[in-house]
C-alpha cells in the first residue's frame, strides 16, 4: 500500500502514532490505494496496536476506501494475545469490512498461545459467515504446539467449506 505517495512523515504524540503520506514536496497527499491522507495508529502500555484510524489532510476522520470503515480495534488479553478484531464506521458503530466481509473477529487461544478458534461476527455481534463461507475456524495442536489440523464451521456450529480454498 505504501508505494502510492513518495514519502511518508511520523509524527509522535503519546501513544499514538501519526503517519501522513506526504509528496516530494512535503505536502500531504491522498494515498491513491487507501484512499486516505494520514493514520492515527494508537500503541498501549505493552507496545500491542489497539487502534487505527483514519484521516484527511485536515483531521477529519474519513473512511479507508481499502474496507470501507473508519477504525480498527484489538483487544489482547493478559498474554498479550489478540483476542478481538473489529471495524467501524465514522460514527463508532460496528460496520463489516467490504473485503472480509465481518465486523468482528474472535480469537481463542491455549495455555501454549495457540489460537483455537476464530470466529466471526456482524455489525450486530452475531455469528456469520466470513467472505470465505464459513462462520469459525478451529484448529488442533500436537504435543509439542505444532498445528496439526485447520476445519472450517457454519453458523450452526456444522462442518462447511472453505470457499476460497475449496476444503472443509
């Protein structure tokens, strides 16, 4: 996505980062992919991004043409683990990525750090089928944290098919 502007400027305040594409002459320019000027990437206590943004060239908060949303939210857990995906829109409310199609995505891990499950939510916090047709992915680890197995399951909790890769 960078290689749409000839430069980028990081400016620091607190914990957030501020990246603007900038051209060859210093002056803010739109990010011909993204469609968007500047990014507001917000870092917590323990150096996890819990928060990207997006901006025009005078601060206004703009929707990235890349999703379609406003904002992006992790949260971590205690391990520091990502425990949850989510997209917004310009006024706070949940809004599913163009792309992905979800709003939400929930990550379950082991007492290794394994993720367990991803599942996927709508705007509405319910379970759905992601861009790829399945709702949850699970996985299985072997003794030593190897992963062993992927599956792919509908809303219902049924085993279903990965579209884009055409396996259940």
């Amino acid at each position: 996505f960078h290689n749409e502007c000839n430069a980028f400027r990081w400016k620091y305040k607190d914990n957030v980062m501020i990246e603007e594409y900038i051209d060859a002459y210093g002056n803010m320019m739109t990010n011909k992919v993204l469609g968007i000027v500047a990014t507001h990437c917000e870092i917590d206590g323990n150096g996890n991004r819990v928060r990207v943004a997006y901006y025009d060239s005078v601060g206004n908060p703009m929707v990235c043409d890349g999703g379609k949303f406003a904002e992006v939210r992790w949260n971590f857990d205690a391990r520091g683990n990502n425990t949850e995906e989510s997209y917004y829109g310009l006024n706070g409310e949940l809004v599913c990525h163009s792309l992905f199609q979800y709003a939400v995505r929930l990550m379950r891990y082991d007492k290794r750090g394994n993720v367990q499950t991803q599942i996927y939510l709508n705007a509405e916090r319910r379970r759905m089928a992601c861009s790829d047709g399945y709702a949850e992915i699970r996985f299985k680890y072997d003794e030593k944290g190897h992963q062993i197995e992927e599956s792919y399951w509908d809303v219902d909790g049924a085993s279903t098919l990965n579209t884009r890769l055409g396996v259940a």
